[in-house]
C-alpha cells in the first residue's frame, strides 16, 4: 500500500488545523497512523532523519491496524457463520492483484457463479472446478433462475 502511494493519497487531504479522526474519510486506516509525519511535514523545521523516523513509525502502526482489522473481520465472519449455520464459502482474489490474466475469471468469478448455482438449485455433487453447463456469467445465472423465480410465486 505505501509503494501504491498510500501516503500521498493521505497527504492530499490532510488538514493540520483537524484533529479527529472519528469520522468520514479521517477513520480510514492509514489516515490516523499518518498524523505525527504529515504534521511535522507540514510544520517544517523537521530533519528528514525525524521525517523518516515518524514515518517508519506510522507504517508500523498501520500494520498492527490492518491485522488488528483483519482479526476482527475473522470474528466477525466466524460468529454469522455460528448464528446463521449455513456454508460459507471463501473466494480469494490475491491473483488478482498480483496481475495473473486469468485469475478473475478463474478464482472468483467461476468459483461465485458455481455457489450461486449450487445455492439456487440445490445441486450439492459439482466439482468445485467445473462451472455447470451454459453458466459463463452472473447473466446465464440470473437468466435460468427466473423462471424458477416467477413459479414459486405463483
């Protein structure tokens, strides 16, 4: 994230003169942690070996922030899954972002078309690997439940 610009996206709106961080954009991970480098950024009159010091010290608060986060979102996930007692199921899109050409289409849109079959019809035996026949995309899907749809009002 720190390679992806992370700190001059912060740094585009970062106001010396506001100090909360409770709400809007301000709560965003990474805003906060940012506070102490930018400030002394903005003041001047500040070595760049503090500069760099402050700013190794927010990169460090960030990550404890993102696992702090992502631990979180763990519990979370784990307690819907106690209280609904239906099956979760995982989609990992970090090919994705690695750049992989084919990812997308391989490891989350396959993958969420399958769940969403299997959800609609029932079909508990497909491979996880094969996507049933005539699905290729959320449309197909979409096409072959509505008239599963429109029979069950009637």
């Amino acid at each position: 994230m720190i390679e992806a610009g992370q700190v001059n996206e912060v740094r585009q709106f970062f106001d010396p003169s506001v100090t909360d961080y409770t709400k809007g954009i301000r709560r965003a991970i990474g805003v906060p942690e940012f506070d102490d480098f930018l400030r002394a950024e903005a003041n001047g009159g500040v070595d760049e070996r503090t500069k760099q010091r402050l700013l190794e010290a927010a990169i460090a608060r960030l990550k404890i922030n993102n696992c702090t986060l992502a631990n979180r979102q763990i519990q979370k996930i784990h307690r819907l899954h106690g209280l609904w007692k239906r099956n979760m199921h995982r989609l990992d899109a970090t090919e994705v972002f690695l750049g992989s050409r084919d990812a997308w289409h391989d490891h989350v849109l396959a993958k969420s078309l399958i769940v969403l079959h299997k959800f609609l019809y029932g079909e508990k035996k497909t491979p996880h690997h094969v996507v049933p026949a005539g699905i290729v995309s959320h449309k197909d899907v979409i096409a072959a439940a509505a008239p599963v749809a429109m029979a069950a009002t009637r």
